[in-house]
C-alpha cells in the first residue's frame, strides 16, 4: 500500500490515496492559493509550482496553483489532473527524497491544516440542483401528495433537476442566518411574515465540473466521467415553510437560495475509483442518451450530526451512502447537456439529499422527523423537529479502503437568529462589491 | 429639448436623452471594450477614460472602461453611475465643444454601429426569471390547469420566480439551434427522444442589477430601484414539449436552458424616468416588505417580429407594454432579498412573458396560437404554430418621448436545425475552457 513520509493517521481523511484539493491561506500570507490536504497538513502547490515541479506537465499553461479558486487548473482537462496527481503523489511518497529530505521546502510547502483558512475552492458559475435519490422523492412525494401521486411520471425516466443560487454557495464553516419570508399555514387565510420555523438540511453531494462544453453541444454519457473533476459535500439548507408556499408552480426559490454549504476540499474523481460500484437497477431502461454500463457509482458512506448550542457532542442523525442514488453522476452530466446547455469548469450539481431505504438512512429533517410529526432526540435533554437557532449541522463522509479512508472531511454551519423583523428593511443595506 | 452635435433621427433608439451602455469590439481594435450608443454610433468610454474626462467622478476606482464587462462600473453605485452619465451628456451636447470640435479626439472616440461588433454587456453571475405578469400566468394557467385554477393562490402575494442558467444568456444575433431532449405526447406510453417539436420565444424585459447586497442583508423596497443599472430586452426561448413532461414539481429545466437572448444595450434607470408610470393596482395589497408608492413601473412599449427563412419581411406578432407588468422590478428586488440571498453586479432578472389583456398583446406563441390551435398568418403564405428551423425572431422596444424616442435597440436570434440525432452523440464535445 502506498505510504507518504508524512504520519496519517488510519482514520484520517487524508492519507496519500485521496489528496483533494482545496483553497488555503495563512496569516502569514493571507493571498488564497492552491493546496491538497496531506494528513493533518495542506502541501502549497503554489510553492511547488514556482520551483518548477509542474513545469513539464503544465508548462505554458500556468501558473494556475497561485490563484485564488481551482478553475483555471480544472480547465486544463482530464490528463493533466492525472500527470499532477501522480507527480504529488510521488513527491509525497515515503520513499521519495526530493521533497521528504529538503528541509527548507518542506517547511515552506506544508502547513499544518489548523493554521490556514479554507475558502471556496472554486468560482461557481452555475449552480444545478437534482432530484437523484427515489427513496428522497418517494417520502417527499408521500407526504405532499399522498403514495398513490408520491413518484412523478418522469421521475423514472430522467434525472429531474433544477438551477439552483450560486451567489449564495458558501464553504463550510460559514454561519447561516435563518431567514425571514412569507409563509402561510393551512389554516390561515393570508400568508404571514417572519422567520422560517421549518429549517431543514439537505445531506446531498456535489459534483465539480472540470471540463465544460460549447453551448449547443451536448456531452454523450460515455464522455461524462470525463467532465467531472471531483467530489465535494453538500448542505443545501431549506425552509420547507417557505417553500410549501412558493414553489408552485416553477419550483423552490427563496426556500433555497439563502445559503448552500459545500466542503471544501474537491476529492478528485480518481482518488475514489477503488471504490466503484454498481447503482441501483434502472426499471425502465433510460433513453439511450442515459444509457450506463455497470459500474456508475461510488460506495461513499455518508453521516450527518446536529448539536444544540447547549450541548457538547453531536448527535448522528443520519446514515446513509452514496450509492443508494438512482442516478449517477454521469447520467446529471449527460441529461444537463443534451438540449445543448454548457457546463463550466466550477459549476456544481447537487445530487440531491440521499436517503437509503431504511430510517436512519434519511437525509433530511423533513423525513427524518416526518414533517415534524417524530421529533429527533439529541442527547438526554433535547429534542428537534426543525433545525433551532445556534444549532449546528455537519456533514461528512468517507470511502473505506483496506487500512485507510478516502474522506471528504466536512461540511459544517451554524444556524444565527432570523433579523429583527421590524429593524430588517430600516436600514441601508446596499454594498458597493 | 438636448440636443447632440451628433446627427439623431427622431426614431432612432439613441438620441441624447437615452445613451445606454454596451461592450464592442472593432476589426482595428479587436479588443472588447465599452461604449455609449449615440445615434448611429457608439462613443467609445475608453478612450475618454484613457484621456482623463471621467478622471474627477471615478478616480482611483478606474479605469472601468477598458473592460471586457459593465460589471466593474456597475458596482460603483448610483451616484457614479448619475455622474458620469451627466458628463457623457454634456460631452455629447450640441452646444459644447470640448469633444464636438475636437477632430482627432471625436475620429478616435466616435465609431459607426455597423461597423461594430457586440458582445454580452455584462458578465451575468446568476440569472433568475420571473412571472410577473398576470395576465401571462393566467393565460398559461388556464391552458395547463383550466379556468378554475389558473392562477395559484400565492400568485397575488409574491412575485413567483425561479433560478435560471446564466451561462446559456447570449447576446441578440447569436444563432440558437434547436434543443433535442425527452418529451411525452399526451397519448403516448413512454417519453420519445428528439428534436423539440414546440420551440417558442418568450418576450420579456430583463432588470440588470448593479449594486448588490451582502448575503444575509436584504434590500429594502425603498432601496431596491438604486440597486437597478438598467433594463434590457430579453427573450427566454422555450421548448414546450420538453418543458410539459419535465417540469413537476421543482420547475422548468432543459426546456428554458439552451439559451436565452438579451439585447446588447443597456438603458440606464435614469434615461426612463420621463416614462414613469403607475402599475397595475394590486389587490390583495402585498405584505409590508413588498409595498410601494405609485410610478413603481415604466411605459415601454414592446414589440415581437416573426420571419421565415424565404420571407423578406418580418410580421409582426406581439405589441404589448412593460408597464402591464402586475409585479414591479422594484419588487423583485426586494422579494429575492428578503430571504437573505445576495445579488452582485452583472446578476439579471428576467420579467417573465409580458403579456396585457388583448389577444395582440400576448407574449410568446404558446398564447398567440394558444398552445398551436390557432396559428399565427406569416406574411401572405405561411403560418406558424411554433418556431421553425431558419426562423428569425426579433423583440424591439422604445420609450416614446415628444419628438424623441429612448429605445432598447432589438434581441434577435435565429434558430439552426437540431443536431441529428445518431450522430449527436458519438462525436468527442468537451472543450478546455
């Protein structure tokens, strides 16, 4: 097994096998750059890049390690991210002395992870939003349109999908404000104003697009894979108040946009190819342009914890996996471009929460506590049917291996109070960016 | 009434009164840069820039005119934006010879429209499209849902909307080529797989924001007119067929994602202020945070061509207003805010179809031909329930003024036959972007 001069540990996210990549800076050299996470330590690729180590894979390319997002590099195409990839796996191997023997740049190139600030790693110019897990579309669909309507016609013919707010994609960490916005209960006769009281999470995952197409071009599902640089963890946070009242008939909007945390570390597609596996069976046949071989996913299991702002520990509320989803990542890629829609390198595409078949596989508050009718207990003391102010939501999730783990680390917020309602439009909020 | 020393016709788009803003490009300077248009030409601002005329207004936050975007202008707020306007007025003056006397400045500043090329005004972040109109809803209602329930109860107290693809907004004379994608006739098992057989426009106007807010700090209704730099004409091309079998329940995907059209000029919010009007009385009176004086809205008239590809003359198809709008930009500030989400400079906010209350004032083909059983007469031999391959479609627009007119130019576009289907997915589509 391949082993790096630097100790990882064997439950950590972050051994030689995964290296994701991330943006970092330090107070020291407070510019965000480019660096994948080693053990307990970030390796600078910007540092590396300057001395030349990159030079024959990247060449008239760079530099594009000293940049503030990964979208310049993730533009460069499948092959180059493989040349790299190999050249920081070998340099961080246990038995490479280039970088392991040279003190001054190994003191220059590797941080350690708790003295640097991750931001977003990517520029996301648009962000997708699908509808891939049945078993989240089935419970969702009960409970809003009872089981006989619970699955939409097309559900089973095509990823459903949606375009989502990218502004407002935020990397973990960031503090949530619950926001305000209409509402109105089934017995009222006039929608009320105020704050969400139905904040929910959404475990889903995201995938990082790397390679784009020319608008009018569609990319076959034999090339999807291609296009996809990695994989990242998402919350998409909901008002499902808000929402219950908005979305007809052009779908969610404001139960959305307020904010959507990713992580932010970009697990590269082929740290996670030993761990391949075979989706559910698709009944019906999807069209040819969706048509898959084996194979099509990932064994990714995948956990969620919330932790009341009085308490110590958090307490998991779901468990469940990535291959649990009925579409793949592939087939989103293929079915966003057909009609001729271009991808960029940094879009994003939700997958959509993942729920498994059984309870504790779902991945939202509105199936875990059945729209609030089953409270969730955390700890001893404390119960939840919707997420409460100062609770804090994380998500992670890892890849198994035999004496390591392929992690994504984690996603996590922490919800602040909703605006004085009556304060909230008295004063001036307009910033010039 | 202001004069320029330019020659303008008193139904051209760009008199003195108007000067929208726009990025051009020339076969000597191949550069993108922005521009005015006054008359038949466009005055460069980069050269003014250059020679030190905005030196006083933008100072140290320029130079802003040598850019490929509006955005960098955009975001230095109002009072610049009022500033340099008035200077571009006063340059452009009959009575002032500063730039009018000054042939070598005025040869380098000043190039003819047809002699340029245009490019997407704005580098547009997100891209969000509304229904504000009630009588387009209700038309579409009463198609897809019957008399009774046209309209959905939270209609009337908030402006609907939904996210849309920003990548796919291109600028007015790009071709668009048909999408393929899944569609499923009313009388069929399984969905088919082809060429979009409903192609349709939408004829909307587009609010493009120029100051935004903070992610968590919404824009007040009293503020959020200052957040507008302008509006421009849009046309948000529809695939019917896809848009009926894939919509519910989270929106419109594919079937609006292959492209969107804008116009290449943007009005500034100042130039309408002689066109201020009172919209549509509204009752039930909307929540606090949605609530405005009168004059919220803006007297546009609108117009929608159609011609065929052996036809000389486009017919027109549409005439209808902005101000019919039920819903005012203002208030789409406002609401998409309110919840917390933030808005950047460049974002854009699609009106939604405008149509009034008269059958020749719908806004899209699905209400002309009423969902393709009454179509529309093309000149003396043709008709069209939808758009077909070659067909040209044109929005225009203006302000009319006494003895001058603030126009928006045109949208147009023409759509290419649908990549043939066999082939559509055997050819390698990625691009390195």
């Amino acid at each position: 097994m391949k082993k790096s001069f630097i100790d990882v540990k064997t439950d950590s996210h972050f051994p030689i096998q995964n290296l994701p990549y991330g943006v970092f800076s330090t107070k020291g050299n407070p510019t965000p750059r480019i660096g994948v996470a080693i053990g307990e330590y970030v390796l600078d690729l910007s540092v590396l890049e300057k001395e030349g180590f990159f030079q024959q894979i990247i060449g008239e390319h760079g530099p594009v390690f000293n940049r503030t997002s990964l979208n310049d590099f993730m533009g460069l195409g499948k092959d180059i991210w493989s040349a790299v990839r190999k050249q920081v796996q070998l340099l961080l191997s246990a038995d490479e002395p280039t970088l392991r023997d040279h003190t001054a740049l190994r003191h220059e190139s590797l941080v350690l992870q708790n003295e640097v600030e991750l931001h977003l790693p990517m520029k996301i110019g648009d962000y997708t939003d699908f509808y891939a897990s049945k078993e989240h579309a089935t419970n969702v669909g009960v409970m809003f349109r009872g089981k006989e309507n619970a699955l939409m016609p097309n559900w089973t013919h095509l990823p459903v999908g949606y375009h989502g707010r990218s502004s407002s994609v935020v990397v973990s960490g960031t503090n949530v404000r619950r926001p305000v916005g209409q509402t109105k209960p089934a017995n009222a006769d006039v929608p009320m104003f105020g704050p969400s009281k139905q904040l929910d999470f959404e475990l889903e995952m995201g995938v990082v697009i790397g390679t784009g197409n020319k608008l009018g071009e569609p990319i076959s599902i034999e090339q999807a894979e291609e296009a996809i640089f990695g994989l990242v963890l998402v919350n998409d946070w909901s008002a499902r108040d808000i929402q219950a009242w908005e979305y007809q008939p052009l779908g969610p909007f404001l139960a959305k946009n307020f904010a959507t945390s990713i992580s932010p570390w970009v697990v590269p597609l082929e740290a996670l190819e030993p761990f391949r596996v075979t989706g559910p069976v698709q009944d019906p046949q999807p069209l040819a342009y969706l048509r898959q071989p084996e194979a099509n996913t990932f064994n990714i299991h995948l956990e969620a914890y919330l932790k009341g702002e009085k308490q110590h520990t958090p307490t998991r509320i779901s468990s469940t996996n990535y291959r649990s989803l009925y579409w793949s990542a592939a087939q989103m890629v293929a079915h966003h471009t057909i009609g001729g829609c271009d991808l960029n390198p940094g879009d994003l595409l939700g997958t959509g929460t993942i729920s498994g078949q059984e309870k504790e596989e779902r991945g939202s508050l509105l199936e875990i506590t059945w729209r609030g009718t089953e409270p969730v207990q955390l700890g001893k003391d404390e119960q939840r049917e919707w997420i409460e102010d100062g609770d804090e939501l994380t998500i992670t999730g890892w890849c198994q291996g035999d004496g390591y783990r392929v992690g994504f680390g984690e996603v996590t917020g922490t919800i602040e109070p909703a605006h004085d309602v009556k304060q909230l439009l008295s004063e001036q909020k307009l910033v010039h960016k």
